[in-house]
C-alpha cells in the first residue's frame, strides 16, 4: 500500500493503492513555476474516494470496491526518499527524484508536523527556505522575526512575551501549582488554572483523592494499560458506573485515538441515549444505538458493560442485555488492537473531540464515573493514578 504526491510536468499528481489497484488523480492546473508563488494542497483519501485539492480546485475518484484502509507501517517522507529502492513503481510516473523547492505547513490527520531541525527523525540536504534563521513560524502567535547578527529577535503582539512571544502576559506571573496548565484569559485580564489528576482549587495547590472522578468538561483521564500485552485481545470486556443529567458525552474511548486507522471501542452518550461504536479494521466504524433507553440522562447511576466476542457485540445497560450484534459475519477483523489505552471523559487538552472521534461523539462528558473493569479483571481500574487534567473528586454532590 502507498499514498504519493508528487510535481510532474508542472501539474501536482496523488496516486495511492490499498492493495489492489493504483488510483490516479492529476490537479487540472499547472503550478507555477517562478519559485515566488505558494501554493495550496490538500490531499488524501476517505475509504476508497481520494481527492486532490490544488488552490481551490478539487477532484475527486473512487478506488475499486473492498479495500478501504491504507495499510503502510512505515515512516513518512516529504521531500525525497532515503533511498529509491523505497518507491513503490507504481508511486510515480517517471524515474523518483527528489523535490527541489519549499514546503511549509505539512498537516497530517490535524497534527501539523514540526519541520525543524531536530524534530523529524532523519534528514538529508535541506536548508531553511528563506535562508535566514527566522525561517517559518519562529516566532509564535503572529510575532514578527528579525535578523540579527547574535541570530534573531521576536518583536511580539501586546498579549505575548518571550524569546519566541510563546507566553502570555496574563500566564507570566501566575500561581498555578503542580503540572497545572495556566489558560489566559484576555477579555478579563487573568487567567485559570487547569489541575492536574490529583489537584484541585483555585491554584490547583490542594491535593485530593478519590474513588469517584467527576468530569466538567474539558476534563480527561488517559490510562495505560499494564497488562495489555498479555491481554486476548478478541475477547475485550469493560464496565463501569457512570452518571450524569446530560444528552451528549463520550464516557469512555477504548484505543490511541491518533489515526484513522487505531482500533477502538467508544461508549457515550448522543441524543439522550447511549451509544456504543466499535472499530476492528478498515477504519469500519460500526455504531450501535438503543434507541428504547432515554434514562441515561437522569442524574441516576448506570451500570454498563461491553462485551466483544471477536465479531460479536453485546451491550448490557443496568444488568439488561440491550444490544447483540454480529457486525462482521465474515470474521475479517476479529482483535481489538487498541494500544492499551484508554481515555475517560475526553482526550488530552486542545484536541477536539468531535474531530479526533471523526464526529462520532460531539462533546465532553460532563458527569461522574466509577468502578472501571477491564476485561475479567478482579481489580478496578485505579483512574487516580492515570494522566488527567481537570477531574475532581465525585464522593460528594458538587
């Protein structure tokens, strides 16, 4: 499998392959070629559709039915190759040869790639494209980069401060304590703390611990699972308690939560009901929705469990089985590789939700959760020992 932009004769061409047949897709216009003029490109695929977007113009083709993901495992280049050994044949028209120009503002699946000069793992012959030490985005938050002879300066926008304007006036001196985040607060010239999984208050200067997390919003918890390299990953379990008085929230997210192509098992909460999407491969998403319980909004405890049986699904909600369903009779895909983590409530802060769950899920849950049971565990997940942010202490009613 292979996924390849490239520059041929002036127009940009993407071919990919999931492993039957190479699509080819070639942008309508010519870029140019006078080396002053950036361009805008947006390439990719959805299952089995690719689509080229050069400046605006887009095009789009679909791939032969069945094969849906795009299997690669290997490492990403921009530019050229390590070797061209490494170029699939199909990959490009001509003779591989590597790209002579400048590329800035590469994203990939929404993380923008960091292309410095000790970010990427290896490299060969590439210089800064300006030719100067500023460079690209040196200094953060729209400061302004000036040469000097020691290197650089950032002449920085009212709000910022640093070397690089990576810090805000309202941040600068604040009193956040331990692993807290400090969120600027312009319209009221201040700022909040966001605490760390076992802190709370004002300054996040108190410690607590719980048995009971409490979700506010903007809250997470991501854990590790110890024993995931010895777990049957065909015969997933977990459980819970939740509660909560809202319609819409992901409670839990069973996988890495980085690429389209993770496993995962999610369990939440859209239009007042609950909600249960599974992933094995292929990025097939399958959800699963009772559409006969509208309690799960009450302010009430619930017990829920989800059981994978390789292909297998079922659901209980308080004791009562819900759902049962084969979602592949084929038995394509029956493990679910999710990584051995698992996140609560959300993911870390300054990923959205609705885009890293590709709309499947739309907010944070808002709520409380307890008594977390992987597998066939005898011990319940132990969340205070976890990475979190903004999650407090449920024992009592606030």
């Amino acid at each position: 499998d292979f996924l390849c932009i490239s520059l041929l004769n002036g127009f940009i061409q993407l071919r990919y392959n999931l492993g039957d047949k190479t699509v080819i897709l070639q942008s309508f216009q010519k870029v140019h070629a006078n080396g002053n003029t950036w361009h805008s490109l947006k390439g990719g695929r959805v299952g089995n559709e690719g689509y080229l977007d050069l400046d605006g113009i887009n095009i789009t083709q679909k791939a032969s039915p069945g094969m849906n993901v795009l299997d690669t495992h290997t490492d990403f280049f921009v530019g050229g190759v390590s070797s061209l050994n490494l170029v699939n044949s199909m990959a490009v028209e001509n003779e591989p040869k590597g790209f002579t120009g400048c590329i800035r503002e590469i994203v990939i699946n929404n993380r923008e790639l960091k292309l410095t000069v000790t970010d990427p793992k290896d490299g060969a012959n590439v210089g800064d494209c300006d030719g100067t030490v500023c460079g690209y985005r040196v200094c953060k938050n729209n400061g302004t980069c000036q040469v000097e002879n020691s290197g650089f300066s950032c002449s920085c926008p009212q709000e910022w401060i640093g070397s690089t304007c990576e810090q805000s006036i309202y941040c600068s001196q604040n009193r956040c304590g331990s692993q807290a985040l400090c969120i600027p607060q312009p319209t009221l010239f201040s700022y909040t703390c966001v605490c760390a999984l076992g802190w709370s208050g004002k300054y996040c200067n108190n410690k607590i611990n719980f048995f009971i997390a409490r979700f506010v919003g903007n809250s997470y918890i991501k854990y590790t699972d110890p024993y995931y390299g010895k777990r049957d990953l065909q015969h997933s379990r977990i459980s819970l308690n939740f509660t909560t008085n809202q319609t819409e929230g992901l409670i839990v997210w069973m996988g890495k939560g980085e690429d389209e192509d993770n496993d995962f098992l999610a369990v939440g909460l859209a239009n007042g009901t609950l909600k249960v999407v599974i992933n094995l491969g292929e990025r097939i998403s399958v959800p699963l929705i009772h559409r006969k319980y509208s309690t799960c909004c009450d302010d009430r405890w619930h017990f829920v469990t989800v059981v994978q049986n390789q292909t297998c699904i079922k659901v209980y909600l308080d004791e009562e089985l819900i759902l049962f369903e084969d979602i592949d009779p084929h038995r394509k895909y029956t493990a679910l590789n999710y990584g051995g983590i698992c996140y609560f409530g959300g993911f870390e802060i300054g990923r959205k939700l609705n885009i890293v769950t590709a709309g499947l899920f739309q907010r944070e849950f808002i709520g409380k959760i307890k008594d977390v049971v992987l597998f066939q565990d005898s011990r319940k997940v132990q969340l205070m020992k976890a990475e979190g942010y903004n999650v407090y202490n449920g024992n009592y009613r606030n």
